[in-house]
C-alpha cells in the first residue's frame, strides 16, 4: 500500500507549488496538497490539515508549510512516519522581519493587492528563473490566493511559535533542503536545524532560490523519492 503523503505549500502559493512532485511520486505514494489558505494562525492551520489527513502520513512542508509541518510534530507526532523540511527555520522572525510583514499588511489598507510583483521575484527565485514560466507561476499563484488569505497567512507567520526547542524531540527520519541561493530562508537557517533534529540529513540545491519543488521540479521529486525510501533502503 503506497505511503499517504502531505505537502504543504508556502505563503501565496496552491497546490501548484507541489504538483509536479505529486504527479512524479504517484507511484510510489499517495500524495495530497493541503490548502493553507483559511486560517490565521499556525495552530489552526495545522489542526486543519490533521482534521482532513489519513492517520498516518509522510509530512513535506516548503516556507510557512515548514512552520505548519513543525507545528503538526507539536501536535500530533505520532501521526507522522517521516518530515522534509524544505526553505523554511524553526526561528521566529526578528524584529526587522516582522516589520517588514507588518508593513505588508497595512499596505494592503492603502491600495490594491498586487500579488507578486516583478520587482519581488528576485527574493523568491533564482535569476535564472524570474523571466519565464517559473516566474510566470509564482505570480499566478499569488493572484489566486488573494489580498484576504496573504493577510491571514501574515498574520499566521508573526504570530508563530518559536519551533527551535521542538527540534531535538524530533525522531522520525528527517530531511532538510534549502535553495543554495534562496533569500528569504537562506542556508544557515537550514544548517541549524539540521544540527538540532537527530540523524537528519541536509541538502543543498545549487543554483536555486526560495522555490525548488518550481525552480527545480526534477531535482525535488528524485530528493523526496529518496526520502520516501530511506527505511526500506537501511
């Protein structure tokens, strides 16, 4: 029986964010890409993901899905059979962050919604990549989500938890994996909490930003087979 598998998507991103590596690992798993668009707080989001989930599961999560998937190993962690943490950290914003989200919102209150812009793609994607249909998706994306779900999920990222003190309880096979390039959760974030979860494993996309499972379809879905496989293969 294939192994139920949960992806979850990042800030103003649907379920095309992860689609090619549900369609690529079809075979092997049972993948679902949860919606994350309804809540305004972490917590919430995760007690919606296990309220729709099967039982037991494998747990990807990519920017804010990462914050939801560590939430989901606060809440229910004997739910979940293995995680992939990918381009997020288990640290809350600092202060400059913050502000920068703060300011987003209350932006909103003084024009129209502008989604991702052009001159935004370069924190979210490798250069390569800004021009072209990868750009082309993260836009799109954004537009669909829309003004009143970016302000939930906002809110939802500032007021999260700190997940670092969760890291060390954290069993299950575990893979870390972060854009070599990516701006907006870089490298370090990663490191560190590859350092803190036992027995996990790092991984580093070369040439590639915030995005991989679209910036890198390929490489994302032959890491994550991987990753499915690792107890059958020990």
């Amino acid at each position: 029986m294939a192994e139920a598998l949960v992806l979850l998507p990042g800030l103003l991103c649907d379920a095309r964010l992860w689609q090619r590596q549900a369609d690529d690992l079809a075979d092997i798993a049972a993948p679902w890409i949860a919606d994350l668009t309804q809540d305004d707080s972490i917590p919430a989001m995760a007690a919606r993901v296990l309220a729709q989930a099967p039982e037991r599961f494998a747990l990807a999560g990519l920017s804010m899905g990462g914050y939801v998937a560590l939430e989901i190993m606060r809440q229910a962690p004997g739910r979940v059979t293995r995680l992939a943490l990918l381009d997020t950290s288990a640290a809350p914003d600092g202060e400059a962050r913050q502000a920068e989200r703060q300011r987003a919102i209350k932006t909103l209150g003084l024009g129209r919604f502008m989604g991702v812009t052009e001159a935004m793609l370069p924190q979210l994607v490798h250069e390569s990549h800004v021009c072209g249909p990868v750009g082309a998706t993260v836009r799109a994306m954004a537009k669909e989500v829309g003004q009143q779900a970016f302000v939930r999920q906002q809110q939802a990222i500032l007021t999260r938890t700190d997940s670092r003190p969760l890291l060390p309880g954290i069993t299950v096979p575990t893979l870390i994996a972060v854009g070599e390039d990516d701006r907006m959760t870089p490298p370090p974030l990663a490191e560190a909490m590859h350092q803190a979860i036992p027995g996990a494993r790092l991984h580093r996309f070369a040439q590639c930003g915030h995005l991989p499972p679209l910036e890198q379809p390929e490489a994302t879905s032959a890491l994550l087979r991987d990753w499915l496989n690792w107890e059958k293969t020990a």
